[in-house]
C-alpha cells in the first residue's frame, strides 16, 4: 500500500468508505467528477468517479465536483485540492475548530452548510448506517454550488443552517 493511499486501511468500525445519503447528493444537481469515490457503490454520484485504484488526488479535475473525502487525517489534502480548484462541493464532518477547516474552509469557501442534526451514511452495500458521530456540514466552492445548496433548503430537501462567507 502506497503512503498516500494508507488513510483508506482501516477496521471495520473506523473506516472511511461512508457513503452520502443519496438524497443530498439528489438535492444538490448533477456533479461532473466524484474523486474520491468507493470503487463498489449502489448509485452514481457524478459523471465520473475516481476510487483509491484512480487515486482521485493526483487526477485531473474538471467541472463541477461531488467530494465525501475520506475523514482521516488526509482531509486536509482533498480539501486542499477542491479550495485550489473552486467549483464544488465536499461533504465533511464540521470540525470547525480543525487547522485545515480554519484554512481551507472558512478562508476559502463560498459559503458552508451546517446540517440539522446527525445524519445516516451508508455502506456500501447501499445499507443505512447508524447516525454518524459528529455533525456534517456541506462546504461550497463558487457561487453556483451555494447557490444549489441555497435552493435545496429552499425547497425542504436540506434543513440546517447557511452561512454565506463570500
């Protein structure tokens, strides 16, 4: 196993292939690239995925990008990467006390979205999960991508709280 790609070994109980309700990723429209993407998965998430055989951060971006990177300690480099390329969306656990939320997240995204409550991922297997064990948030990059979160609240499909940053 390369070091880059270490992050995604772990147990059962601490792994970090969750995936995203798909109802969130319904609410948000359609994304180009998922670049960090389980290689099974009961439904798309983009046009194109790049799972841990892709090694999605090294791969070239383009378009509008879906991103539930895995949660461990190589956050930092996925949300890194989508700051520098601007245009789209990551699904995080919101760590607003982080280094890499304070850099990447509020000096950096169009707006970030808190969730109501916990929610559900899933397991591959398209399984519901348990509640996960801290509070998600959804982090836009650009104007179109708040804007896309701003109307799924508006129509009922995401209940939190935005905050605009830019």
């Amino acid at each position: 196993m390369t070091e880059e790609n270490k992050f995604f070994a772990r147990s059962e109980t601490t792994k970090d292939e969750w995936l995203t309700p798909p109802e969130i990723v319904n609410a948000l429209g359609e994304f180009d690239v998922d670049p960090s993407s389980p290689i099974n998965r009961p439904w798309p998430t983009a046009k194109k995925h790049y799972t841990i055989e892709d090694d999605g951060l090294k791969q070239g971006w383009e378009g509008r990008i879906w991103m539930n990177p895995p949660y461990g300690n190589q956050i930092k480099h996925w949300m890194k990467k989508l700051s520098e390329h601007g245009n789209g969306i990551a699904l995080v656990f919101s760590r607003t006390e982080s280094r890499w939320f304070h850099q990447f997240c509020w000096e950096k995204a169009t707006g970030i979205f808190f969730f109501k409550g916990r929610i559900s991922f899933y397991h591959v297997t398209g399984e519901k999960a348990m509640s996960a064990t801290a509070a998600s948030c959804l982090v836009a990059y650009g104007s179109d991508n708040a804007e896309k979160i701003k109307s799924a609240i508006a129509n009922g499909s995401l209940q939190g709280v935005y905050i605009n940053l830019r």
